[in-house]
C-alpha cells in the first residue's frame, strides 16, 4: 500500500513539473499570417492584406488584364504595380497626407 501511495505520489509530482512546460511548448495559433512584400523601386515594404489585394484587382481591371496572383507575375509587372499604386494610394492615406 505505501509503494502505490508513492507511486501516485511521483505520478502527480512529474505532472505538475511537466503540465506547465507542455502548455509553453503548444504553438499559438497565428491571428492573420502577415504578408509583407518589398518594392525596391521606392525601396519600401508593404502589407499584403485584403486592401492591397483590392487595389491590385482594381489596377488589373484598369488594365484590362485577368488576374494572376502578385507573386506570380513578373518582376516588370510587380515594379509596374508598384509604381501605379504609389500613384494610387488608397484615401485614408490622401487624408493623412493633407
């Protein structure tokens, strides 16, 4: 009886030194995986995110072509998008800009 007693005993004790290392080493789960995207024309970053993603739809239809994912296309197309959007900016940032 005073075998199982210890036997319960370390059980417990090799939990409660292991549950709070466990529970550290579980990953977070990531809350909107972030894209950033360099344009080394204006040598700047940008946030890939569902505004960006709007403006390069916006930009395609005004230039009459099917979309192709950004990261598909080629570097002269990437350097032409990035070039229209700087003229392009979206008009939160034309009223920050005043």
């Amino acid at each position: 009886m005073l075998s199982a007693h210890r036997f319960i005993g370390s059980l417990l004790l090799a939990g409660a030194i292991f549950a709070p290392t466990a529970i550290m080493a579980a990953p977070l789960p990531q809350e909107g995986v972030q894209v950033r995207v360099y344009d080394s024309h204006h040598r700047d970053y940008h946030n890939w995110d569902d505004r960006e993603d709007h403006a390069y739809r916006g930009y395609l239809v005004e230039h009459h072509r099917s979309y192709r994912a950004y990261d598909q296309q080629r570097a002269r197309d990437q350097r032409n998008y990035w070039k229209w959007r700087h003229e392009h900016p979206d008009r939160e940032e034309r009223r920050e800009e005043r």
